[in-house]
C-alpha cells in the first residue's frame, strides 16, 4: 500500500472514532473566534479534533466587528484569509480621532519599514466572519464539528486530570459524552467553566450600547472613529456597504441614563447624539428611533496560567480587556499562531503527555505578554483617560489627544494594532502623555498661579500612575 492510502485510511478510523465513538485527540468547546481557528490549527497538524459548538446558527451579536492589522496578520499566518473574503468586509486604514469636534487622523503604520504597504485592518458583520470561520473548520478533514451544548468538565477520580467533556445535544434525552486526554475551553465571556478552573473573575465597569446605522456619512471612509466629549467615548465604524455600527460607553450608574431621566434610550438623544460629528446625526437619530437597542459589558479579566491537567482555557475564558481598542479577536488569533508552535507534534507528540503540555502553557502564559499585555494595559489606560470623569483625567486626556496632533502617533497606532509588541513601547508613550499633560497645565497657568500648577501636577502625575500600574501588575501575576 502506498504511504498516501495508508494516511487516508488512519485518517478515515480517526473520523469514524470521532463521530461514532466521540474520541479525538482534542475537545475544544465554542466554535467562535478562538475555538475555530484553534480547531483548524491542529487539525492541519494532523490532530484529530472535535469542535463543540452550543449553536450553529449564524450568530446576531454587536461584537467582535473590528479586526486589527495585528489580527489580519495573524490571520494570514493560520492560512485563514480567505475567511475574510466574500463577507462585504470594510478595509480600515485607520482612525479618525474627535475631540470636541477638533479631529485627528492616524493612518495605520506601514506593514514592514517605509517603502512596504501600509497595513489595513478589516470591519465587518460578527455572524458572517464566524460561518467563514467554521466553515473552514468543517472543511478540514482533521475536524468534526458537532452542535451540542457542553455542559460539564469530565474528571479522572484520582488525578483530577480532565478527561472529557459531558454534553446535552437538541433533541436528546440522554448527555452525550466527548472524550480526548486534551480538553480547550473557548466558550467566551461568560464561560461556564472558568470559576472552577481560573483564579480571577471579569471585572465591568461599563457597557457598550450598540446601534446599527444605515447608510451613514462618516467624517473619513475607512476609518474607525472615536469620539471624545464631557462624555464616556463613542465609536462607529463601517461594518458593511450600507451598515455602520455605533457603540456607546455607558457606565454603571451614569446619571443621565438612569430610569429616572428616560434611561439609555433618553441619554442616546439627549447626551449622545448632539456630541456627534453632524454628519452622522441624521443616521444615529433613525437608528435610535428604530429601538433594537443591544448591549454588552465591558469585562476586564487578567490572564492565568491554568493548574488544571488536561485541560486549557483560551480566548475570552481566558482573558478580556475593554473593547474600546478592538483587540479581543487580534490576541485570540496571535495566541492561536503561538499556540500551534507550542503544542506541535514535534514538541508534544501525543497530547495525553499532560504534563509537557502544562510546561508548554506556562511557557505560552509568559510568551504571549508580548503581544497580549500590550494590547490588554492600552485597552484599559486608554478607556480610563478617554472615559475621564474627573479633573486629572481630563487633563491627560487632552493631553494624549495633543500628543496625537504633535505627529506622536505611529507608535500608539503600532500598539493598538498589534503590529509593536513591545510593552516597553506602551510604557514609553503613556508616560510622554503624562509629562506632555503636565507641560500643557503649566503652559496655560499664568505665572503667580504656577503653586497650584504644580500641585495640580504632581495629583495628574499621581493619576497617570493610578491608571495604569494596577493594570500592568496584573500582568505580572502567573
Ligand atoms: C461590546 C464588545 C465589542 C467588541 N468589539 C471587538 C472588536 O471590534 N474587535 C475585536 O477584536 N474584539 C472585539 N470584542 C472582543 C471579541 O468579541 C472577543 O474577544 C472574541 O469574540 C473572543 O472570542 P472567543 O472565541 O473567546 O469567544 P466567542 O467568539 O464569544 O465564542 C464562544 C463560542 O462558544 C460557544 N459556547 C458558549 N458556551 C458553550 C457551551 N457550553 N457549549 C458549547 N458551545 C458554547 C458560543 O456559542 C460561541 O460560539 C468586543 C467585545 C465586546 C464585549
Ligand atoms: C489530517 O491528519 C493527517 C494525519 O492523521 C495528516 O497527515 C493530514 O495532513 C491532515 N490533513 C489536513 C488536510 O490537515
């Protein structure tokens, strides 16, 4: 026999084991950003995979629409390109920053030094990118994909060594059962299994209220949009030919949106909609008055190392950061490219190896803060001073926009769009923000004022710190 026919034979007792005997090599539960692209990953090195997914339908969500140059990227290294073909996608070659009206543009760096082309970002409709998505997990030959809900981890007795995943499937009155010594839970923000297995619980402070504009006049084509006022930020982007998504910052106890004063839909009218550009005003008042209003909190969740063998916690489960930058999808994918090198077959040839698997994630813990902790400490800093809701904040704020209109701007992009990752980058700018906050406080005290100046800076100092050591301490933690 040829070694080819021998293959496809290994290969079809394999597929046969998984749909009938529900045995893989792996399990990996949720079939959305990470689970997918994890799922095609490992079956292109031959693993055998059973992706769970709790529902195939195409998902209607006001999430994960912006994807970084940092992810398109990442994307292209997982050979899943294609994925973002064919779903009326948007390029995005940038922001566009408002403050108070005044604008700033920040075009995207360019990919690999100066005469290479700038890099481009993708915007598009959630549901449709992840039916590419699983399409190319059921057309890999390695993967089957099977809608059930998963329902609980499976344990050894005594090892206390995942072992398997118990399931509920529509239409079925008895749980069906998954098996695999390698279990990938990448079931998203509200992970069921994460309380048992992750030190940490999601942190939210706000949510984001999202609208769907039709047809909309943004200020620059191609861009993502931020607004800042007196207000939380607001952002809008084109996710398809005719749609525009609109996404409010509203946090918790925020007086204008309380019931007493109308609630969210009153603060969107009276709040919201006069601190647009104009030219979006007229899209924004029909989306508001057409109701369907949606929304999602904003979780913050460091990073853990998992202690549990068997088992690996990804995406979401595993780690949040505020979606104002729109990096959720750019980690999910660069931890799926680091993950496919960290658990090759050359490096682990067999996943019930459980323990070279948990040295190779505490490898993965500490590896991914490359990209991950950059993306996770901008996100927050950034929400922090573009939320301002108190004096010192409002000064670095200015502050960080003055900075983007002195020409600062190809590192801050870089970062956000997971192209530098260097956290000692994000550390550099965010401090240049602070002292340059301060210089304007001075700039524009006249002289016999400079005593409360300088009070007044070392309470901003003290804020910029404030902001973001706590943030970068959480990263520190294993
Ligand atoms: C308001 C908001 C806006 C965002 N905008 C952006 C953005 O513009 N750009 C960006 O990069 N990121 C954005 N994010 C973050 C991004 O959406 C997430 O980081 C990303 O979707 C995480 O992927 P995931 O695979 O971990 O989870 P998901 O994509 O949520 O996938 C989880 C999957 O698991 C399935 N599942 C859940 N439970 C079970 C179960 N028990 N059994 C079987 N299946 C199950 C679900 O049905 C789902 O398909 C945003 C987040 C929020 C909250
Ligand atoms: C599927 O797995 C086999 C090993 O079982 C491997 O030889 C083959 O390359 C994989 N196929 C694809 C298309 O990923």
């Amino acid at each position: 026999m040829s070694s080819t026919t021998t293959a496809t034979i290994a290969s079809e007792a394999a597929e046969e084991r998984r749909r009938v005997h529900h045995q893989a090599d792996v399990l990996i539960v949720g079939a959305g950003i990470a689970g997918c692209a994890l799922a095609v990953a490992l079956g292109r090195q031959g693993r055998s995979v059973l992706l769970l997914e709790k529902s195939l339908k195409e998902p209607d969500r006001i999430i994960g629409e912006f994807l970084q140059p940092g992810g398109v990227q990442a994307l292209e290294q997982l050979g899943l390109s294609d994925c973002l073909e064919g779903i009326d996608a948007i390029p995005a070659k940038g922001y566009d920053v408002i403050y108070h009206g005044e604008h700033v543009q920040i075009p995207y760096p360019k990919e690999d030094g100066p005469s290479s082309p700038a890099a481009e970002g993708r915007s598009f409709h959630h549901g449709r990118f992840v039916m590419k998505l699983r399409e190319a997990a059921m057309a890999s030959p390695n993967v089957t994909v099977v809608e059930t809900t998963a329902t609980s981890l499976i344990t050894a007795p005594r090892t206390k060594e995942v072992i398997g995943v118990e399931c509920t499937s529509k239409g079925a009155d008895t749980p069906d059962c998954y098996f695999a010594p390698l279990t990938v839970v990448a079931d998203g923000y509200a992970s069921k299994f994460r309380k048992d297995h992750h030190p940490h619980t999601p942190k939210v402070k706000s949510r984001f209220w999202g609208l769907e504009l039709i047809d909309a006049e943004l200020p620059m084509k191609y861009h993502g949009h931020v607004v800042l006022s007196d207000n939380p930020p607001v952002l809008l982007y084109q996710i398809g030919t005719h749609e525009t998504r609109a996404l409010v910052d509203i946090p918790e106890n925020l007086p204008s949106a309380s019931v007493k004063n109308g609630g969210v839909k009153a603060h969107l009218r009276n709040v919201v909609l006069p601190s647009l550009p104009e030219c979006v005003q007229p899209s924004f008042l029909a989306a508001i008055e057409k109701g369907n209003l949606r929304s999602m909190p904003n979780s913050f969740l460091p990073p853990a190392t998992n202690k549990t063998p068997g088992l690996i916690i990804l995406g979401d489960a595993l780690n949040m950061r505020h979606p104002l930058t729109g990096g959720g999808m750019t980690v999910a994918f660069n931890d799926v490219v680091m993950l496919r090198d960290l658990l090759s077959p050359e490096k682990i040839p067999t996943f019930a190896d459980t323990d070279r698997v948990m040295k190779q994630m505490s490898t993965f813990h500490w590896r991914r803060k490359s990209f991950a902790s950059v993306i996770n400490i901008l996100a927050q800093a950034l929400y922090s001073l573009f939320a301002a809701d108190d004096d010192n904040l409002r000064i670095l704020q200015r502050g960080c926009f003055r900075y983007f209109q002195l020409g600062m701007i190809d590192g801050p992009i870089g970062l956000l769009a997971g192209l530098i990752k260097q956290p000692s980058v994000l550390f550099w700018h965010f401090f240049s923000v602070a002292f340059l906050s301060i210089w304007l406080l001075f700039a524009e005290t006249p002289f016999y004022r400079w005593p409360l100046a300088i009070f007044r800076s070392f309470a901003v100092f003290w804020t910029a710190c404030v902001v973001i050591f706590p943030y970068i301490f959480a990263e520190m933690r294993r």
